[in-house]
C-alpha cells in the first residue's frame, strides 16, 4: 500500500495500552533511566506526586509503538524521520490496576511520499502528550 | 536559578559506543515492540542523556535533578539505525530562558556513526526554582 487513500484530518488508529508498575521496573532497566519516582510510591509522593508516575519516554515509547503498528498494518514501507512530543500531565500508576493510556492518530499532512500524523494521548481522561508529532517517509 | 552564562557551551563528541543487539532488543521487548534489527525510535534517549549529563552535572551550573522534570523531546532521525552501529554523542546547551522563576534548559545532541550526522536529539528539562 501507498499513501494513496489517507487524507488529511482522518483520524487512522486509536491504541490502548495498559500499563502496570512491572512495565516500569522493566523500562528502566532496558533504559537506564532509574529515577525512583517510577517505581516508589514514597519517593513519588515526597516529589510532590500523587503516586508513581511513568517515564515520559515510556509513554512516548508506547507512541511509537501505536505509530509502528498502524504503518505495518497498512502495508507503508516507511521509515520515520521526526517525532517529537511534550509532556503536559503525567501518567498516574497505581500499585492496583495499573494505568491506561490510550494514543489516536490523526493525519495532519500529507503529500506524495511522506506522512505527518498527530496523536493525542490520554489516560485517565487527561491528555498526558500535547502535541505528539510523527513524520514517516515512504521508501 | 541556573547559571546562564552556560548556554551555548557544548562537548567535543564521546567515544563511539556500540548500540547492541542485546540493548536493541530489551528495549523493545520493555515496549511491547516488535524486534525487527532496527534500534527503537525513542532508544537514543538511554545514550543522549548520560552524554548531556557531563555537561549538566556541575556543581557550578546549578542543577538540582530533584527538581527536574521532562518538558519536551524531538528526535530527527537523517537515516535508519541497525543495531551494531557505533555513535558518538556530541551535547550542546541550547538555550537557558527564565520563565516565572523556572528554567527551562533546552539541549541538543548530535548522534553520529562513521558516515556522519544520523540523528539529532532535542531535550527540554523544566528546573522548578526555589519559590515552587
């Protein structure tokens, strides 16, 4: 599949992940970003957190993931050039039940080889990444 | 307050560290990513910030990680990288703007591999100053 057929404004995929604090123990390790607000809820709260929080760069890794899953699943050889996010609201994890954060995305450009979509990015009801920007371009 | 006359500094780039498959492939499999070779969009994160850190980490610079939190993050990516490839990382203090008492330190680092310039990694850290 080709570009052809998206137009811009259409919204593409929405993705949601369910977050657990296991899945932070795990980023950090793979990451090396250690920090213990991730992963301790008196280190988190003496932060002036209401409980641990994720890694921004969990979440915008959860990003990539929706945005490489949607690519894939329409067929688009396509590599990505620019991504780029800002961490408005953090995403609260509690010990039980976890977190979800859930990623739509939505074309905002478009021309004959490349893609610029735009996600927004929510848990819990509030929008955790505003803007959340992704530029893939067709090999 | 950080001490502004730091901005626009920068570091000659580090030695060339091998992104490994071993690497590539736990933070992939931390993600829920499929494994395809290729290192991970948001992997550069876990090199470009220890390389930022020897510039930050000053006592004459004034950072207090305590109060540091993740503002903003860019990745531009000139070309696809495989794991295997060796980089160096080259920070450079961007900009240093005051705002209401906080900082906002805005960096960038230069991701390179034998054939140049592969990446380019903007971070900006929002420093809570002493009143918040």
């Amino acid at each position: 599949m080709s570009l052809t057929g998206l137009e811009a404004g259409q919204t593409v995929f929405t993705s949601a992940f369910a977050v657990t604090r296991a899945d932070l123990v795990a980023y950090a390790d793979a990451s090396g970003d250690q920090n213990p607000i991730h992963q301790d809820e008196a280190a988190a709260k003496a932060a002036g957190l209401p409980d641990v929080i994720a890694h921004g760069m969990y979440t915008m890794g959860l990003v990539s993931r929706a945005v490489r899953e949607w690519s894939r699943g329409a067929g688009l050889d396509a590599t990505l050039t620019d991504f780029s996010a800002r961490f408005a609201k953090p995403v609260v994890v509690p010990a039980d039940g976890g977190a979800e954060v859930v990623v739509e995305g939505k074309i905002r450009k478009l021309d004959a080889t490349s893609v610029e979509l735009a996600m927004t990015v929510t848990s819990g009801g509030e929008k955790v990444l505003a803007p959340a920007r992704a530029t893939l371009v067709v090999k | 307050m950080l001490n502004t006359s730091y901005a626009g500094r920068s570091l000659p780039p580090t030695e060339p560290v091998v992104i490994t498959a071993d690497a590539v492939t736990r933070f992939a499999q931390a993600l829920g990513l499929d494994d395809d070779g290729t290192v991970p969009p948001t992997f550069l994160i876990s090199l470009t910030l220890p390389a930022a850190e020897r510039l930050i980490d000053d006592p004459d610079f004034g950072l207090d990680w305590s109060r540091v939190l993740h503002r903003e993050q860019r990745f531009a990516y000139h070309r696809e990288l495989r794991a295997g490839a060796a980089v160096t990382c080259a920070s450079t203090i961007e900009s240093i703007k005051s705002v209401a008492g906080n900082d906002l330190l805005a960096l960038r680092t230069d991701v390179a591999d034998g054939d140049g310039l592969a990446a380019e990694v903007w971070t900006t850290l929002f420093v809570a100053g002493d009143a918040a």
